[in-house]
C-alpha cells in the first residue's frame, strides 16, 4: 500500500475547494444583491457605531460635533424648518454662506419630526449613516452594471469585487472621521451615489432615444449633486463623458449628433443649477460668488499678485499630497503609498481602464480645484476627503484585479492563483497594520473634538441664552447662535446680514467689516461679542468691555484656550458721516467712505491692486467733541499711485473735505474732471482727526471723477466730502 505524499493531497484539494468556491459563488449570485446590500450596511454600521460610541464615551452620553462648522448647517437647518429658508440667523435675510444646498433641507425634516437642539447632531448621524450606505451600495454599479456595459465578451467575473469596496473605503480613519463628522460630506457621496445609479439606468438603455431621455434624468441626479456641493460639477462632467463614452464603445450611440445630446442631457441641469445659484447671489447678496468662496478660496484674496497666489496655490498641493501619503493612509513612510498604487493598477488592463479613467479624472480635478481653498489645511483635511472615497474605491479595484489577473485566470493556473490571493492578501494586511494606529487616533480625535467643542461652543451657548442679547457678535457661526437661539452677526462673513458684504470686507481687513456695522441701525447692532481676542486685534479693547470666558480644556480644534464674551461699545461709530468740519448754511453733496465696501462701489472707488489699498482704521479725538472718539477706517495708498472715485460735484462752486489722521507731513495730488485742481497738505496729527479742504469749481457735471495721489511716502485716505 503507497503512501500519499503531502503534495499529492494538496494537487487534490485545489480542485475541491475550487469546486466549493464555484459553488459558493454560484449561491452568491443569486442572491448578490441583497447580500451586497446587507454586507456594505454591515460595514457602514460597524464604522460609526465605533466612531459615535467613543464620541458618547468622552462626551458622556451627550451628542456634540467635532467642528463648530457642523452648527452652521444646523443655524441654516433650522431656519429653514422655522420658515426662514437660505438664512443664517433668522430675520438676517439670505445667505450664501452655506457650503452646501441641500444638507440643510435634510437636516431641517429631522427637526421638523422632532431631533431638536442637540439631538440634530443624532439626525445627522443617521444621514451619514444612510449616506454612506447609498454611497457604497451604488458604488457595487461600477462594477455590476457599469464593467458589464463597456465589455460583456471579456470573460472572468468581475463582480465580487465589489465586496472589497466597503472595507476599503471605512478602512481609512480620516475619511470616516470626516464621513461621521456631522459636515455635508458623507452626504455628498451619498448624491454621488445615486447620480452613479441614474447614470446605470441611462447606460441600460437598448436604444438611442431611450438613452437621450435617460441622459436627462442623470442630468437631473448631476443637479441635486450639485446641490450637495458646488464643486460636484467635476463629478457632473466625468459622468457625462463617461456615460457617452460607454454608450458608444457598446454600440448604442452610432451617431456623434447622439453623444453630445446625451453629454449635453447630462450636464445642462447641473449648469442651470449653477447659473441659478449664481444669479440668486448676485440679486440678494449683490455678489455673483457664495460668501465661503468670498471668504476661503484663495484667488479671491484681495492683496496677493497673480504670481503670490499662484505660489500658495501650488503649496497647498504639495502639502495636501504628501498629508495623504505620508500621515493618513498610513502611520509611517513609505506604506501609505500603497493606496495609490494600487489605485493605479486599474488604469493598466483594457477592461478596467475605463473605469479607472472615470475615477481618476475625478480625483485629480477634485483635488485641484480644492487646492484653491485658502483652509485646506484645516478640519482635517475633510475638504480632500471625497478625492480619497475614490482612490480607495480604484485601489480596491485594483486590489481585486490583482487578485483574479482577469479573464479565465482561475482557470489557467492554480499556482498562479495561490499567488495572487497571497500577494493580495499581503498587501491589504501590510496596508491595516501601518492604517490601524491611524484609525485608532481618529476614533479618539472625533469624540476629543466634540468634547471640545460641547465645553467650550455649546457651553458658550448655553450663557449666551442666560444673558439674551438682541444680538451677538460672533468670529464663528455655528453652535453660539445654534445653542443660544439668539439673533447673530457674523464678522467672517459665512453667516450674511442683508446685503451688507461682510465676507467680502473681512478679507479686506477689519476695519472694513466695523465700516459695514457702521451702517446698521444702532438699534440693530450687536450687544454683546462672543469672540476669540486674539483673531480681532484691538476689536474687543476697542468696542467692547470684558463679561466672561469659557475655557477648553485639552483644546484640539477650538481656535483658542477660551472664548470671550464682550458687552458691546458703538458709541464711536459715526451713523450719519458728515464732515466734523462743516460749517453753517453747507451742506453735503457727495460722500466717499473710504475702506467702506458699499460707498466704494457707489462711487466706482478705483485702487489698483494687489499691493494697494490696504485698510486700517483708528479710534482718535472727534475734532467737534474732543472727549470721545470717532472711528473711521481709510485705504493705504502709497507714492506713485492713485485712488480715483465718482463723485456728484458742485452746481457752484464749493469745496472738498478730505479726513486724514497724518503720522507725518502729508501731500496729496487733487485731479477733478480730468484737471489739476490743486494739493492738499496736512501736518503731522496729535491723536486726532484732520480735515483739509480745496475749493471746487462748479459745472462739472453731478458724476465727476475724482482723483488723489500722494506727493511722496504713504497716505491713508479715510473719507472725503463734495460740499455746497
């Protein structure tokens, strides 16, 4: 009797367990959707129950939000549940602030049935939770409906790659910190989602006419995704193309005449969202751009030079590059390159390509318009985020090619196949065990930074409800207003008062912004600041007498070690903005605020820039009451440049008053209507106001331009006045 050699029972086990594995495969895909469905919810749940549950174990039983952004989406949510759509703070009209249309109006039906205050936060948990469901299960298309559709003679299931999918994607600790974070991202690509599942519907269509139609209802899908987030139209496009693409390669669209109705079909609704948006900013906020773009990205940054912006442009993509590589996808150098290498394999064999074509194109152009968002760097890198949910999508791709090796690979070899799962196996287990002490420390940083936000946002709050203000003066718009309930101003500009452009003054300086709160009816204006002193300088010295701070302790994401609380002091602002030098029986024609954004385009105020025009304000002696202050806030123009504005002259003759407040001898050119008028001098000042004037000629027309220009050195222009 021979005796059967190790080897010999192992060459004939593989044909049993390859046997089995047919089996098992075979009872999968008869019930593969469901299982798949109950697989990614599996995932998805596990994910955030390790997430919120450590969030509930540092905040004990409390929901909070790890960003104070969170608030804002709530401040908009409940607005809108209230009656007061697109608002910020109700009564403060709209607002473009927002960073995402819809987020709000989902957030806002959980209020309506009852998840009010805090309990908003459970809500959007369960938003992310669903989301990311939609995500992942819509995700399995790509490689169901989607891979079937561009080759169904190619032989070698695909399918059970989309098993890799939900692990891979919840596998990486910043994305899910950023999913379940409470912001607008986990469902964003929930939209994505079902904008791939309309996409699926339209290439399942057996004729060119049903697919034009269909190409309109992806359109439709493209549009809520724009709604998600704005720069979903790179996500809009690659659908688009994608879907004329596939469509064309499977033969249903013959004619060139068919793939651009169908591009078009599928991008117009996304644009018209756009446009619309657009025009609604520009009626209500006299702004075409929202105010976040107003307030973040980085080629709306007022004083940096083509080549300035240009250069932080660039550094922000090499510092968001090697963020990923080196610190999130893995817990040292060089492990976290394995992700995109493995991204990269689909783009190789001919069957994945175009799949990994439609994933890639929006990777790179998502992270190469975020790049122009001055705050990348912070909130963890959430603005990165959706650029991640894709590579990790390809790289699973790719890890499951690598696996099957393509079309009848298992058949082919067995020691081939051996190999492969061995390798892939490697890989994925070389990739959790350098990911894992990642995952760890955001699991610990979400629930740290809500902790962190409940001690000190939410608690502020909770004393800003005590003390009811009529108004309260904030640098961040989210839980201060949220948890107090209370009216708001928004100094940054995110939140919106009217069509007062604070997002397009801060970034202008603060001087700008107290110009704006110069406007608003004394009654109107704030009462008490809720702010941290060291973003505003010499704001809460100036115009506000200290109340009370909240601390945080062990501080990861507040903007500082305590929040402020201020009670307001206007008193020197100047409502009415006559010159203090105006004599009896004179009176003003025309007024140019300098530094103040509604004058300056009333008047076409002209400063060439970037490096020309900075603000500054001061607080000196009221020349007509010497024992208070006066406050105006003017523009820096320096020697060899020129400010020039529209101004109503005089019917007669009569006079300018320019305000200056000169830290030494002061000259300036004066051209009116084209014509040297004369010069303007003024005297070093002892902390107080100059006002200096010349004598205007009459006739010149009532819009007349108007144009000063300093001798020598550096003048600030505060305020000038036609007077009759």
């Amino acid at each position: 009797m021979t005796t059967e050699t190790p080897t010999a029972r192992s060459a004939r086990a593989v044909p049993r367990l390859l046997a089995l594995a047919r089996r098992v495969t075979a009872a999968v895909s008869a019930h593969d959707a469901n299982l798949y469905a109950a697989w990614a919810f599996f995932c998805t749940i596990f994910v955030s129950t390790a997430f919120y549950g450590y969030l509930h174990t540092q905040t004990r039983g409390v929901w909070s939000a790890p960003l104070d952004d969170v608030f804002i989406h709530f401040d908009y949510a409940r607005a809108l549940a209230r009656g007061y759509p697109f608002q910020w703070s109700e009564g403060n009209g709209y607002s473009s602030g927002n960073t995402s249309l819809s987020y709000p109006v989902v957030l806002a039906l959980g209020y309506w049935i009852g998840f009010r205050h805090l309990w908003l936060m459970a809500w959007a948990a369960i938003v992310a939770t669903v989301s990311v469901f939609l995500f992942l299960f819509h995700s399995g298309r790509l490689v169901d409906g989607l891979a079937a559709q561009l080759d169904p003679e190619a032989g070698g299931d695909l399918s059970w790659i989309k098993y890799l999918f939900p692990p891979a994607v919840l596998s990486m600790g910043a994305l899910d910190w950023t999913l379940f974070s409470g912001m607008e991202n986990a469902w964003h690509l929930g939209c994505w989602g079902l904008a791939l599942a309309a996409l699926d519907r339209q290439l399942a269509a057996t004729t060119a006419s049903a697919m034009r139609r269909r190409a309109w209802l992806t359109g439709l899908a493209g549009a809520w995704l724009i709604t998600a987030r704005p720069e979903s139209g790179v996500c809009v496009a690659a659908l688009s193309l994608y879907g004329a693409y596939a469509a064309t390669r499977d033969g249903t669209l013959a004619t060139s005449g068919d793939r651009l109705f169908v591009v078009v079909g599928a991008a117009t609704p996304a644009l018209v969202v756009l446009a619309l948006h657009a025009a609604a900013n520009r009626i209500l906020t006299g702004e075409w751009s929202a105010n976040g773009a107003i307030a973040k990205v980085l080629f709306d940054q007022p004083y940096l030079t083509r080549g300035e912006k240009l250069d932080r442009y660039v550094g922000l993509v090499r510092y968001i590059v090697p963020r990923l590589f080196e610190h999130h996808f893995a817990d040292r150098w060089p492990f976290g390159l394995l992700v995109p290498i493995l991204a990269l394999v689909p783009l190789f064999p001919a069957r994945t390509r175009p799949l990994a074509v439609f994933l890639w194109s929006q990777i790179l152009a998502w992270m190469a318009l975020v790049a122009t968002n001055a705050q990348l760097r912070w909130h963890n890198e959430r603005y990165a985020m959706p650029a991640v949910a894709w590579l990790l999508l390809s790289a699973a791709l790719g890890l499951g090619w690598l696996v099957s090796g393509g079309a009848h690979a298992l058949a082919r070899d067995r020691r081939v196949v051996a190999l492969r799962f061995a390798g892939a196996a490697a890989l994925a287990a070389i990739y959790w065990v350098h990911q894992e002490p990642r995952m760890r420390d955001q699991i610990w940083f979400l629930a740290r930074a809500s902790r962190n936000i409940f001690d000190q946002h939410v608690t502020t709050g909770y004393l800003l409800e005590k003390l009811a203000p009529k108004r309260v003066l904030v640098g961040d718009a989210g839980a201060l207003t949220y948890i107090s309930d209370r009216p708001g101003l928004d100094l940054i500009g995110l939140g919106g008062y009217g069509k007062l452009p604070f997002a397009r003054a801060t970034v202008q300086g603060l001087g700008a912004a107290l110009e704006l709160i110069e406007r608003i009816p004394p009654h109107e204006r704030p009462d008490m600041m809720a702010i941290y002193p060291s973003w505003w300088g010499e704001l809460p010295t100036q115009f506000g007498r200290y109340l009370t701070a909240v601390p945080v302790r062990g501080n990861l994401i507040c903007g500082g070690a305590e929040k402020v609380l201020y009670r307001t002091r206007w008193s020197a602002l100047d409502y009415h903005g006559e010159p203090k030098s105006l004599e009896p029986g004179q009176r003003v024609l025309d007024s140019v605020d300098f530094a103040d954004l509604v004058s300056e385009r009333a008047h076409q105020v002209n400063l060439p820039q970037p490096g020309v025009g900075f603000v500054r304000y001061r607080l000196l002696a009221d020349p007509a009451q010497e024992q208070s202050d006066l406050f105006d806030a003017g523009r820096i123009v320096p020697s060899g440049f020129a400010a020039t504005a529209r101004v109503r002259g005089p019917e007669r003759s009569g006079i300018l008053i320019v305000r200056l407040a000169p830290e030494q001898h002061e000259r300036l050119h004066v051209r009116y209507a084209g014509e040297e008028l004369g010069t303007l001098e003024a005297e070093p000042s002892t902390g107080e106001w100059r006002e200096i004037s010349l004598p205007l000629p009459g006739g010149k027309g009532r819009d007349v331009e108007l144009e000063l220009r300093p001798d020598a050195g550096t003048a600030v222009l505060y305020h000038a006045w036609t007077v009759e």
